[in-house]
C-alpha cells in the first residue's frame, strides 16, 4: 500500500508492518492503523506514521534509553488489547515533545506494542510518573577550526 504523508512523501507500506491500535491513541481514536518508521538521522528516533491520517506523525523513543530504570505499572488489564503471551516481550516507547526549553518524553502515557501480533495500546501509568519529563540537552563548546 502507498500512502501520501506531508512529512516523509510518498511511502510504500508493507501491510505486514502495519500496527493497528484498536482504541487508537488518546485523542486521536480514529487513528487505528500505524506503521513505525527508523529515522535515518538519528538512530535514538523512530516515527509512529498514521495511515488513516498521513499528515499524522509522532517522533516516539524507547524511555529505557534515556532512564535505563523505567518501568511502567499498569492493570494487567490494560495489556489485554494487545494479547500478549509474555509481558517481557512487550515494546514500550514514549512520545517526544518539545518545549521552549527541551525536548520531553510523555512517561505518563506510554504506547505498548506487541510487535509479533503487530497490536499496540497507549495506557495510563500508575503512579505519578511525569507527562512531560524534560531530557537534558548537552551544551556542545564549539571551537574554531578554520
């Protein structure tokens, strides 16, 4: 299938890569039909493409990356839309934000995908983990070179 996104142009998507959230994301629940793509520049960055609205694209990122300790606590319940046989080998990735200031990562609302059924949930942390966790931008000494 191709479809037409104002980010990344024209794409050909394998309806095998396809992951369908069956209760879309928050706000958007239309959204059902996802594909996730690696971001070339930067391989931190992946981006969770809508198919039902092209001009529709989150940067999303393993919190694990940048908090090796996260954990997420929800119901067992709430996984039960992605059919999961094994909780450990459940994906979870967070949107990227940004601020004036920085760039953040909603821990508070996670997207949880089984990448082998291709399902995916966002859910509601338990706890109070923040919906905008600011990531600390590094302040790079530039030096002259020429």
């Amino acid at each position: 299938m191709e479809i037409a996104t104002s980010r990344f142009g024209t794409l050909k998507i394998d309806t095998d890569s396809v992951i369908r959230f069956p209760f879309g994301l928050l706000g958007l629940e239309d959204c059902r039909e996802w594909v996730l793509l690696a971001d070339r520049q930067n391989d931190a960055v992946a981006w969770l493409q809508s198919i039902d609205y092209p001009e529709t694209a989150f940067a999303v990122v393993s919190p694990q990356r940048f908090l090796p300790d996260y954990r997420i606590r929800v119901a067992k319940q709430e996984l039960s839309p992605l059919e999961l046989g094994d909780l450990g080998t459940a994906e979870v990735l967070a949107v990227v934000g940004k601020t004036e200031r920085s760039l953040t990562l909603n821990l508070k609302a996670p997207l949880v995908i089984n990448v082998e059924r291709r399902l995916g949930h966002q859910v509601i942390a338990n706890g109070d983990p923040p919906l905008r966790y600011e990531l600390e931008t590094e302040q790079h000494a530039f030096r002259r070179i020429a």
